[in-house]
C-alpha cells in the first residue's frame, strides 16, 4: 500500500500499469471523474517487489529513477503442497524468501532452486516452512516434492512383517498408497517371488494409474479383461519394457532382480551414472549394467553382497517395494 494522505491507502493490486512502462503516476478516479493526481519515482525492482508482478519493461525505470534489471522467478507446480515465493522477479543480489506448505499427511521431500543451466542455486534453511536464497543474474525454477508421511508407530496387519524388517516402512508405504495390499488380509508374503504382470502393476499404481495413450496391445498373452492390462500398455509406452518377444509379455513368468531394477531404470529415463560397478556378477556388456549401477548409486539396493548382486535371482515382494520405496518416498 502506498499513502494518497494522511488517512487514504490505494493497494498496488488495484493499479494498472499503462504505455508498457513502470507507473510514475497514480490517477484516483471517482465513478468514472478524476479527483486525484500523484506522481512519484518508482523503479522496477521497486514495482517487482511491491506489486509481486513482472514490472512492464522491467529492464529500465521511469520517472527518471535508477533502473535494474530484473529475472522471472518460476514455481513448477508441485502435488500434495503449495509454494509460495516472496517475489515474481528480483534482481541479482536480492535474497528471496520460499513458503512451503504440505498438504495434510505430507512433509516436504525435496527442495530445490535452479538457474537457466540446470545448476543448483545455494538455498539456506530459515525454519521447517521457509527457506531463502539470493538471487542469480539469471532467471530460476523452484521446484519442490512432497511425500506422504509414514506413520511407522501404527500396527501393520500383516503377521509376516516384523516391526524391525528392513522392509517394513516401504511395505507400511505401499500399503498406504495403494500400490499393493497383502496376499491375505493378515499376510504381506515379503519371501514371495513376484510376476512380471504384479511388478509393471506396482509401477504403474506408484505412478497414479495412468491410463495408456493407446489401446493397441501387441502382446497374445495379455487380455483386455486382465487386472495388468493398462499397466502393461503404460509400461510398454514408456519403454520400461518391450515384452520377452514381439508377441508375448510373458506375465506370469517370475521377475528377476535384473529386471527389476531395469524397469525402474527405465521408468526414470536411463539417467547416466559415475558409479563403479563392484558387482562381479554384472557383466559390463550385460543389458541391466547401467540400471544396476545407477540403482547402487541411487541406494535402491546395495546387492546381496558387497560383490554380488544376483541379477537372475528371483526378485521378492519385500524387493520391489523397497526398490520403489527407496526410489519415490524415502
């Protein structure tokens, strides 16, 4: 707010910016007459900051003030939480404030602020809720990730769970989000060996259930009336897998942890990664290299032992749930 007198406020929200410049000049208008006039120098840091907008030509000032460039401050949407930045645009130098507030349920997984390159901006932690960071000569993303909070305090239903398991927060997390319910109403069986159909449907049911862009299935083997069907076409689309033939999806054959870990791979676009394979069992030519190596490094898994990973063990119940808990939550 800016004062028009001694007791008369007008608020920034309601003024409209004319000629494409910073205003230098409020006009007060009574049902449609002009009963006021103020002029005053406004630069367009000064309009960025005050009006929480991208000034017009915010690169000069008018009214003969000083001007300073300004840089777009970008929020990508995010699910289960809100962020709110304490200005649009600012100048380099400027600090800026970032508001986080989860959805119910949920806590703040990740905050990150970048510059036009990608390159990670230097934030500083000012209270659970708040966070700053000075302003770059460049424009930048905040993008922030929220996980549901898992309440380990709360009884699982499964006898086959033991509290100290190291599967027990990722089976109490897939329980809760749907992404898979015992195979009794009192058993996880985490020692169970999993199909290629149960684990595309993991996947798919951790990525919200999208529903496959196409309806051409190329697969024999999978019916439209199969509980994985869309899974298997969302998989397919996604290229987190091909099928075991042009023809065949093969969906009741057992996955394995080589498999396992490539679905997911893939599903996170193949990212490159710097880690040393330590696994004598992972043949440098082999198809799952670099999904094991990037799981390794990602701390999905760590193997079955320091040297071995056992890419054609059969892949358990408590695996994948980790894996993918590991992977999106933790």
């Amino acid at each position: 707010l800016l004062t028009s007198g001694a007791d008369e406020y007008w608020p920034l929200t309601s003024w409209v910016a004319q000629d494409n410049k910073v205003p230098n000049k409020v006009v007060l208008l009574v049902d449609g007459k002009e009963t006021d006039t103020k002029e005053f120098t406004l630069t367009a840091e000064e309009w960025a900051a005050l009006s929480g907008t991208q000034a017009p030509n915010s690169g000069s000032s008018s009214g003969g003030g000083s001007g300073s460039t300004t840089y777009a401050i970008t929020v990508d949407s995010s699910k289960n939480g809100d962020v709110t930045i304490s200005s649009k645009s600012a100048s380099k130098g400027r600090t800026v404030t970032i508001t986080v507030k989860p959805d119910d349920g949920y806590e703040l997984d990740e905050l990150t602020v970048t510059d036009k390159n990608g390159d990670t901006v230097k934030m500083k932690k000012v209270s659970d809720t708040k966070y700053t960071f000075t302003m770059p000569a460049s424009k930048v993303t905040v993008e922030a990730d929220f996980v549901k909070v898992v309440d380990a305090s709360e009884d699982l239903p499964f006898a086959d769970v033991a509290e100290d398991a190291y599967y027990y927060d990722a089976v109490a997390w897939a329980l809760d989000e749907g992404i898979t319910g015992g195979t009794s109403a009192t058993t996880f069986s985490p020692n169970a060996s999993c199909t290629r159909a149960q684990t595309v449907t993991f996947l798919w049911r951790a990525a919200g259930s999208p529903a496959p862009k196409s309806s051409v299935n190329p697969f024999t083997d999978v019916s439209a009336d199969a509980y994985y069907y869309n899974a298997v076409l969302w998989a397919v689309e996604q290229g987190i897998t091909v099928g075991t033939s042009a023809t065949t999806f093969s969906p009741d054959a057992t996955v394995t942890r080589a498999q396992n870990v490539t679905f997911l791979w893939r599903w996170a676009k193949s990212p490159a990664t710097k880690q040393v394979n330590n696994f004598t069992d992972v043949a440098a030519d082999a198809y799952y290299y670099g999904a094991v190596a990037w799981a390794a490094e990602e701390g999905i898994t760590g193997g079955t032992s320091a040297t071995t990973f056992s890419p054609n063990a059969d892949c358990t119940r408590a695996q994948i749930v980790t894996f993918l808990y590991r992977y999106l939550a933790d």
